[in-house]
C-alpha cells in the first residue's frame, strides 16, 4: 500500500491535496463506495468510506473529495494488472481536501480539446 500525504497517482488517476475546496463545487451523493474515477474497461477507483465526499466543478476531467479522519483508501477494481491501494492521509487538524485529476490522452478535434 502506497501512502501520500501530499501527491500520488494510481494508474489514470492524480491525487493532490489542497487548503481548501474551490468555490462553487457541488457535493454528489453516492450510495455504496464512493467511485472517483470510472473506467470504460470496468477498473474504477473507489473509496470505500461512507464518511468520505465528493464534489465536482465544471471541469469533467477534476473532482475533489473532503474527509475528516485519519486516512481514505483508495482501491483499484481489477481482477489483474490492478494498481496498488493508495492511502491518502488526512491532517490531525480538521478536514483534509484532495483535488481528483484524471489524465487523458490527446484526442485531435476531441470537444474537451482547447484551442488558442
């Protein structure tokens, strides 16, 4: 099991701590493990703690999750070639904060793409 108390990544997945939430985030309600990120080939990343939230902005590809305690895991779901758990830890002074950034690929004339 991996620990990160600032940065880790498990596989397509970015884990980054910040200060606070961004405004205008909107939590999402789950029911059952918390998936973080999907995965069209059925692998998703989950977080198995009902105490953990997540928020989303306008940004597909970045979400973030909030929880007060002492770790969050992350588990990949994947019968084989399956990343390591990651524990994220969470601060000793009120709650922890972790930016959730997917990686994709470079698509030409993809609609996420931005032009200059």
């Amino acid at each position: 099991m991996k620990t990160a108390t600032r940065m880790a990544a498990q596989g397509d997945v970015l884990f980054r701590r910040i200060d606070a939430l961004p405004i205008g985030v909107r939590r999402e309600f789950h029911d059952g493990p918390l998936v973080v990120a999907h995965s069209e080939t059925g692998h998703n990343h989950v977080i198995r703690s009902p105490a953990v939230e997540l928020y989303s902005g306008t940004d597909p590809l970045v979400s973030f999750i909030c929880f007060d305690g002492p770790f969050a895991d992350v588990e990949h779901l994947r019968d084989f070639h399956t990343h390591e758990t990651v524990r994220l830890l969470g601060r000793e002074d009120g709650p922890s904060y972790f930016e959730v950034r997917r990686q994709r690929e470079y698509v030409f004339d993809s609609p996420l793409q931005v032009n200059d």
